[in-house]
C-alpha cells in the first residue's frame, strides 16, 4: 500500500544567555531512493542562517548553517513530503562462502568495522555466534539477530541516552530504538555482515487515515547487504513498510545525528523536539 505522507520536524534550542554566534549541521532532508520519492522538502532557521547544502560521504542530504546574529533562542524547521511504495523484500541469497569474499570486504570496509558504539558485550557476542553455527544463510542469521534483540531487550523510553553504548544497553536489557539498532549492526559486523545505521521517521499507526496529524518521533532501523541493502526494524520486529521515511543512514549514530554543531556566548541551553506526521494520500 503506497503513501504519501508530510512529516514536519522542529527543534527548537533556548539558551541560557544571548549566543553570539551557532554552527550547525541538519540532516533532516529524506532521501530519494527505490522506496520512495522525496517530492517536496524544505528547512527553515530562525534567526536568518547563511546555510551551504551538500551530500556527506554516505550520500546523506546536508544543510550546514551558521547564525551569526546573537540570539535567545533558535528554530530549525523541517517540512518534507514522501511518497513511499515499497516492494517486500526478497528471499535470502548471498552465502556465507560469497560473503567472505575479500571483495565484499573492501567495498563495505565501513559497515564491518566495530566501532565502540556498537561493540557487544561478550554475553551477547556468544548467543550470537550460536545464531551462525544454526544458520544456512547470512540473511536468515541477520534476521535470527534482529528477533534476539527484539525479544530480550526492552523499549524503555528514558532508559539510555544518545551516548550510550550498545553493550551497556544490552547489560541493562532495555533501551530505544537507537540502542535496538546499534545491538543489531554489532551483532551482524561480528557475524562479518555489512550493516548499516538508518534514521527516520515511522508512522505510529498501523492503517493511517488520510488528513490525520499525529504525534511521532525519529526513528531508528538497521540494513544489511544481501546482494543489495535489506532494512530490517528490530524495535518493531518487522520489516520496514510505506509508512516508513529514510532520512539518513551511516555507520551508526554519530554519523546520522538530526541537528549537530556548537554555539558560543551562552552558558547552556535547553532542547524540544516535536515531530508531526500527516498521510496526504
């Protein structure tokens, strides 16, 4: 069932103080890709930025702007509409045989390499091992991964935060959909899987009814390569549908951050987010 929806993401940052000056990066602009088309998209920042738009090594989409005017608060404001139609993923196919291949290797350097984001506590590292030893396929050992997350680990929003490392998030069983995707990509990296962070947003309802605005968030999901990029989402034990949007993807989190930079002047600030999602048709 394909969709159009309208997503609008605001953050909005207040300081503690007049900040003389703020440098920033967004990557809060969809992607087009085979899934879905990007028809309208636009970012707006008050104060009045300079702004430079381009494409990071990932192919993500990047606003990088700089408030020089002093300032109490700032707002970046994201409005995007994406058509998505996505085809069910297929069976399987890449061995692991093919997948040792040091081709394979060189190509995805990036999405093997274990990094300490995503590094498995050791408990962890052997229930995934055992997953290999029963595997015929790479693919179906992926998927045995992302169902051992969803199953032992708890969505508990407030649990970890942006920081947190995978293995501190599986010691303690619970965290958010960041944590459900950094467990995953360690768990296929050390299976020698290329696997890669998505970020996005997911419409909370499962039938959405055309022209109803509701509540929702970023979200978090993980692909891995099977002779082309597989998404899986392990919070929702499911594979991503239309009413998912893809923003960004990269190693892991640090590298798909919505809003990233430094500002001087003030001491502190505080941060809100709010996320509204809309199907058009």
């Amino acid at each position: 069932m394909s969709m159009q929806l309208r997503v609008v993401h605001k953050t909005t940052f207040e300081y503690d103080g007049r900040a003389v000056a703020s440098y920033n990066q967004a990557r809060m602009t969809p992607l087009t890709t085979p899934g879905q088309i990007v028809s309208h998209s636009r970012l707006e920042v008050s104060p009045a930025p300079w702004t430079y738009d381009y494409r990071d090594y990932f192919g993500t989409a990047v606003t990088a702007f700089e408030v020089l005017d002093p300032h109490e608060s700032m707002t970046v404001t994201a409005t995007s509409t994406v058509h998505t139609d996505r085809a069910p993923a297929g069976m399987p196919t890449i061995g692991w045989e093919q997948l040792a291949d040091p081709d394979v290797a060189d190509e995805h350097t990036e999405f093997l390499a274990t990094t300490p984001a995503v590094a498995l506590h050791p408990e962890l590292s052997e229930r995934v091992q055992r997953i290999r030893a029963d595997a015929a396929l790479p693919g179906d050992a992926a998927r045995e991964v992302c169902a051992l997350v969803h199953r032992e680990v708890e969505y508990r929003a407030g649990a970890t935060d942006v920081h947190t490392r995978a293995a501190d998030a599986w010691e303690q069983r619970a965290g958010v959909c960041q944590d459900m995707a950094h467990l995953t990509i360690g768990g296929l990296r050390t299976l020698g899987i290329p696997a890669r962070y998505v970020s996005g947003y997911f419409h909370p309802q499962s039938r959405p009814a055309v022209g109803e605005q509701v509540p929702g968030e970023s979200h978090a999901w993980v692909e891995w390569w099977d002779h082309g990029w597989h998404a899986f989402d392990p919070t929702n034990d499911s594979e991503p549908g239309d009413r998912y949007v893809v923003v960004a993807t990269g190693r892991e989190y640090g590298d798909v951050k919505p809003l990233s930079g430094i500002f001087s002047g003030a001491t502190t600030s505080a941060m809100t987010v709010d996320v509204a999602l809309t199907r058009l048709a």
